[in-house]
C-alpha cells in the first residue's frame, strides 16, 4: 500500500451511489473547490460527531464556493438509518451527500486501501478500514490541494479545513504565501519569486522586508 494520493495529484473521477442519489463525481463537482471526507465504517462514534458538525458549518463552505461530499465504507441504507443518529445526537442531520463506498472502489482508487483489499465492505470492522480517515480538499481543476489523515480516535478540526482552504483560494489569486496559525484578514508573506519592484508595484502600499526571502505584506483582497 503506497497511502493516500499526495497534493498535486489528479482526483480521481468515480460513479458511485449517494445519499442524493447516483452521481459522477467530477460532473457534480463542476467549476466549484470540493472537499472529501471518509469515514471507516457507520455507526461509529467520533465519525459521527464529525458528520454533524460539517452539517451545522455547510453555510461556511457554501460561502467560498466550496462543495461538501462525505464518504463511508457501508451501504447507502446504512448511511440513511445513520443520518437519523446524527441528527439525533448531534442536531443537525447531513445536509450533503454521503457515497456509499460498500465495494470499497473510492477507498481503493484514494489510496486509502490497499488494491487487493476484499471485495465489498461486508464482515469488515472499523479497524479493517481505519486508513479511511481522510480530508481531501480538491481544487476546480480537479487537483488535490491539501490531504490530512486522522487515527480513529481523534476527531477531525473542520475549523482548521476552512483556515486552510481561505489560505488555498487567496494564495490561487495572488502571489502570495500565509505564514503559522495564519487566519483570513492577516499579513501574508510575499513570494521569492517576486522581485522587489514587482512587489512595489503589485502592493503599492508597502510590505515590510524581515529578511531578502521574507517579504510580508497586508492580505490581498479579491
């Protein structure tokens, strides 16, 4: 098993069946940034407080143009009877599809399990699946821009998956870089491959020079 694919790598186009119905994935992801998550299995805890916290912050990725599809190695019927618990526990139900990866193809095609792996979900556990813990944010060019793998007892931080996309989409923009703990609003630091007078002239404002590679300079608004 080589793990999942690295940033810079094609996203894989798949058919699959959803809680919406059946799709292809790069026709519903459009002209728009996406974000993929999985899951190893319904049912589980951790898996299930995440799924309803991306359902309360769905508004947030709306905003930046940012589509929300989770993955789940079971059934859709499965993924149904789940969605009733989120809502439950967690209240908020998902408001986004979830595909049902019961032959494991998407998991497979990701990296996130190995080729040869069984054919269909059935007598696997979540330990079986726990390399299916993964964000992928995907860009409109059908890119991957950021993956993060989680262990399963660790929830996820969506908070910090916003922080990075508004640093992917300002930095796809501008010739610019964000710095640690960076937060939309802040300075960003300048790109080496800009020259000083191409800096001058595309932030006639000023930037402060810290050292010749390290440029910052207020954040660049659309």
């Amino acid at each position: 098993m080589t793990g999942p694919l690295p940033i810079g790598a094609d996203a894989p186009d798949f058919e699959a069946d959803t809680t919406e119905g059946r799709l292809r994935f790069h026709d519903w992801l459009g002209d728009s940034w996406g974000v993929l998550f999985s899951h190893p299995k319904d049912f589980t805890p951790v898996c299930t407080t995440e799924l309803g916290y991306m359902a309360r912050i769905k508004p947030e990725f709306d905003r930046r143009g940012v589509k929300i599809i989770g993955l789940s190695v079971d059934r859709i019927d499965n993924h149904k009877a789940w969605a009733k618990d989120i809502e439950e526990t967690q209240g908020t139900a998902p408001n986004y599809p979830i595909i049902g990866d019961h032959d494991l193809a998407v998991a497979k095609a990701y990296g996130m399990l190995p080729a040869d792996t069984a054919a269909t979900c059935d007598g696997r556990t979540p330990a079986d699946n726990a390399t299916v813990r993964n964000v992928y944010v995907i860009g409109p060019d059908k890119k991957i821009k950021l993956v993060l793998s989680y262990p399963m007892s660790t929830g996820r931080n969506f908070d910090e998956v916003l922080r990075v996309i508004d640093s992917i989409q300002l930095t796809a923009k501008h010739k610019v870089a964000t710095p640690a703990n960076w937060t939309n609003g802040q300075d960003v630091i300048i790109l080496t491959s800009v020259s000083d007078a191409e800096a001058t002239e595309k932030f006639p404002q000023g930037f402060k020079t810290l050292k010749p590679y390290l440029r910052t300079v207020a954040q660049p608004r659309a």
